[in-house]
C-alpha cells in the first residue's frame, strides 16, 4: 500500500538587531498545523475531516484493515463515480463506531454476492445511503445492519432478495430504527420510504424470501419498532427461526398467520420478550420439524389468550421456559402436545400465576415440579373436581393418563357477560349524528339505548334487534353525550352492568 503524507510547515525566525534591557535575544515563531492525506489505489482519507472517499476497484482486505486501524477517526464514507464494491463485501465497513453517515449511491455493488456484516456495529450512523444499491446478486445478508443502533430509518426499497439464503441477524440491535418500509418500491432508481416496516410482496416486489434458510435473531433487539407487515414473507424453506423476534417489546401486534414453519427446525425464542403484544395468531403453526420451542414465548406477558392445540411436538427434545413470564394467560390448550421425546422441560410454566386451566392429551405424560407451574391450592380433574392431584408443594406435580382438562382452584363460576362489549363508536360530520355497534349478547333478543341527560337516565331506543343503532340527525354540534347500550337476555333487562360500561361521545 503506498501512504502519501502531504506535510506543510513554514517557519520564520526573527532575531532583533538590538538587545532588550536584559540582554536576552527576541526570538518570534510561526508555524502553521500538519495536515495528513492516507492514499491507496481504491480509497482515500482525510485526516482533518474524517472524510474516507473510496474509488476505484475496493480491496476487501486493504480497506478493512484501513478501517480497523482508522475506526475512531473515520465520521462519513462517500463513494466516486466508477466505485466498484467487490464480490466479497463481508463487514466493509464493520466496527467504523464514530462514522455518522455512508453514502453508496455512486458505488456499483452488482457484483456483490457477500453483504454479510457489512455496516456491522456502526454504533454512531444516522444516514444511510444506499438508493441504486444493487443486491441482485446478493446471497448473504448476516447480520447486515448489526448494531446499527441510532438509526432510525433504512431505505431499502430497491433490495432484490431473490437469491438470499441468509437474513440470519440482518436488523439486530438496530434499537432505534422506527421507519423500514417496502411499499413505496418503485424501482431502484426512483424509490421512496413510507411508514414502519412492511414486507409485502404484492407491494414491493423484490424482497423476496423465497430462497432463504435462515432468520435466526433477524428484528431481534429491535426494540422501538411498534408494527411489521409480514403479510409477502415466504418462509416454506427456512429452517431456523430463532429468536427472530427477541425484545420486540414495542410490537402490540403481529401477523404471522402466514407463516409457513414446516421445515423450522429452530423455533426457540422466536418471540420471547414480545411483551407488548396483546394477540398473536399461530393456530396455523405446522411445528412438526421442530428440535426445540424452548423461550418460544417466554416473556409475551401482555397476551391474555394463545392458541397452541395444533402444535405437533413430536419430535421437539426441549421446551424449558416456553411459557415463562406469559403473566396474564389464564388458559392453555396443550392437547396437541406430545412430550415422549421432550428432554427438558425446566420452568415451562414459570411465573404464570394467573394460569387456572390446562388442556392436555395422553401424549402428555406428566408435569414435574421443574416445569414450575403455579399450585396454587391445587390441580383438579374437572372429571373429579373435589380431589387434588397436584401435590401440596409450590409447584404442581401431576400424572396425567388420556385426555384431560385440569383447573386450579378455586374454580370460579363460569359466566358470559349480560351485557354489550366492544362498543364502537362512528361519527358524521355531515349529518352531526353517531353510530354505535358492538357485539353480540349470548341469549339476548332486545337491545336498547339511553343517555344520561339533566341528571338521569332516559332511554331513547329498547327495541333494537341489532347490534346497531344510528342516532338522530343534527345533534349539537360539539356536545358531548354519555350513552349506555343494555341488553335484555331472558326478559331481564341489565341495567348495571350498562351504566358501568357507558361511554362518552362528542358530536362532530
């Protein structure tokens, strides 16, 4: 490597003709400061700016030991028209914690089939360039954006996935990124970003995942994304999925529905630590390939409900911890679970306090008090549910023989609310009148409306048959309104519960 330094210093030396009172000569200096120019064939450095400027064909090896000596000094990267990216890309730009920004739109990256780490823990950037980045050619996108962690948007519009077998790691530790957005695809040259991350298919065309295997912690630690579309994944050839979701505790919704698992032999993790998620679909989930489920959602304590009956576990050795910390599940159906080949089941049920009922089949041999699952005072056979047959320890320890549902005690009544839920309201500023719908009341054959007006209540409608009611035209406009829905189920009308569940509506 040639190393040129352009070093500049004039001095000037004065010495006075005469002599100060002491007899010391007078002696003045001016220098001026060193600047330093670090030059190769396909890169050069500016010292004073930071500034790494690569042209040329790009050595792998020449840039990435430049890099690993210069990463504190290097803030921003520019590319020259001609740049050329090579085949092996793998972490060329990895580890630069001080680079703020990286632009790429002038270098051709078309031969590059290697991208893995290649902007890898570049802790400081926030800009990102890559318009005209050309991933046709792309195989391997590991750990991509690794620990990208002030970013806050990608622009990967014109990605082409088509022949990536790897996003294992791609968006890992990008803690900050809010914006990831496919549906703005146009063509490379002519793309745009809109909105949170979407991954559909139908809208952006290229993001193809057809031909990868491996997802393991792909948005792991992408702890501020609130939303992912992953309704255009294609997932019928991946075989590891592993903590792909792994504290995404902003996500409050995710639609994996889609989601073909048949092959996942590594499911374990996929959404541990999802705390914001109040629902999650995986009714569909084929987990007949699955070697492990272990933490597969330990930590979701924000889900109330789960369906895992159709889970085929057949062939799974370990599901320590699959359930821990899911705090709010009050029921389980784990009657497709079979644990004749399960090894491990260490804190399966950890820290489900509120769990009071278990559905399980006669694949599912016994839980031991290492599954920690809350005793409470005690498991019943709701086919004999006035004998305990969980033990009197912490922890539950039941034989199970055949189909069973076990609850703990104490049992609580079982009953459906008298009254609607889910009150939704729609408002027109046309007409200045509401509509209300809600769902619909086992047993119930009348519905009825009042409004709280002057002090009490006055019921407006009590012969509704629908779980809908329109209010008059051109009400006041700004008015507010508290307006109760009651239903009527074998002739008595539930008042109470109507009143507490009121709700508020402002006239438009």
């Amino acid at each position: 490597m040639q190393i040129k330094k352009v070093l500049a210093v004039v001095m000037s030396l004065c010495m006075a003709a005469g002599v100060v009172s002491y007899g010391a000569p007078v002696i003045t200096h001016s220098i001026t400061a060193q600047a330093a120019e670090v030059e190769t064939d396909c890169y050069s450095f500016d010292e004073a700016t930071g500034v790494l400027t690569l042209r040329g064909e790009v050595n792998n090896n020449v840039l990435t030991t430049f890099n690993y000596k210069y990463s504190d000094k290097i803030k921003s990267v520019i590319t020259q028209y001609g740049t050329i990216l090579p085949s092996n890309s793998r972490g060329l730009f990895a580890g630069l914690k001080n680079c703020t920004s990286i632009d790429l739109s002038k270098a051709d990256s078309t031969c590059v089939s290697d991208m893995s780490s290649m902007f890898s823990r570049c802790s400081s950037l926030t800009n990102l360039n890559l318009n005209g980045f050309d991933t046709s050619g792309a195989t391997n996108m590991y750990q991509m954006f690794n620990g990208c962690s002030k970013i806050t948007t990608l622009d990967l519009s014109g990605f082409d996935t088509r022949k990536v077998t790897n996003m294992a790691g791609m968006f890992c530790s990008c803690s900050n990124l809010v914006n990831l957005d496919f549906r703005g695809y146009v063509q490379p040259d002519n793309s745009n970003l809109t909105g949170n991350l979407s991954l559909n298919n139908s809208d952006c065309g290229l993001f193809n995942t057809s031909n990868v295997r491996d997802m393991n912690n792909m948005f792991s630690y992408c702890s501020s994304l609130t939303s992912i579309d992953l309704s255009g994944f294609d997932t019928r050839n991946v075989t590891n999925m592993s903590y792909m979701f792994l504290d995404c505790k902003s996500l409050t919704s995710l639609d994996v529905s889609g989601f073909d698992v048949s092959k996942v032999t590594y499911i374990n993790g996929l959404f541990h630590t999802c705390s914001g998620l109040t629902s999650l679909d995986v009714s569909g989930f084929n987990t007949s390939a699955a070697n492990t489920i272990s933490y597969m959602f330990c930590g979701c304590s924000g889900l109330t409900e789960l369906d895992v009956s159709g889970f085929d576990t057949s062939n799974v050795e370990a599901m320590y911890n699959v359930f821990q910390g899911c705090s709010n599940l009050i029921e389980l159906d784990l009657s497709g679970f079979d644990t004749s080949n399960v090894k491990y089941m260490d804190k399966m049920f950890g820290d489900c306090g509120k769990l009071k009922t278990l559905k399980i089949n006669k694949n599912f041999k016994n839980i031991t008090k290492e599954a920690t699952l809350p005793n409470g005072e005690g498991w019943v056979n709701v086919k004999d549910p006035k004998t305990v047959v969980s033990g009197s320890g912490d922890f539950a320890i039941i034989e199970n023989n055949g189909k069973n549902t076990y609850k703990r005690l104490p049992i609580e009544e079982e009953t459906k609310p008298t009254y609607p839920t889910n009150i939704k309201v729609e408002y027109s500023e046309k007409y200045h009148q509401v509509r209300f719908t809600w769902d619909k009341v086992d047993g119930a054959d009348r519905y009825g409306i009042a409004v709280y007006l002057a002090g009490k209540w006055r019921v407006q409608a009590q012969n509704i048959t629908e779980t809908v009611y329109t209010s008059p035209k051109n009400l006041t406009p700004g008015k507010t309104y508290k307006v109760a829905i009651a239903a009527r189920v074998n002739g008595t009308w539930d008042t109470t519960n109507a009143i507490k569940n009121a709700v508020d509506v402002t006239i438009k």
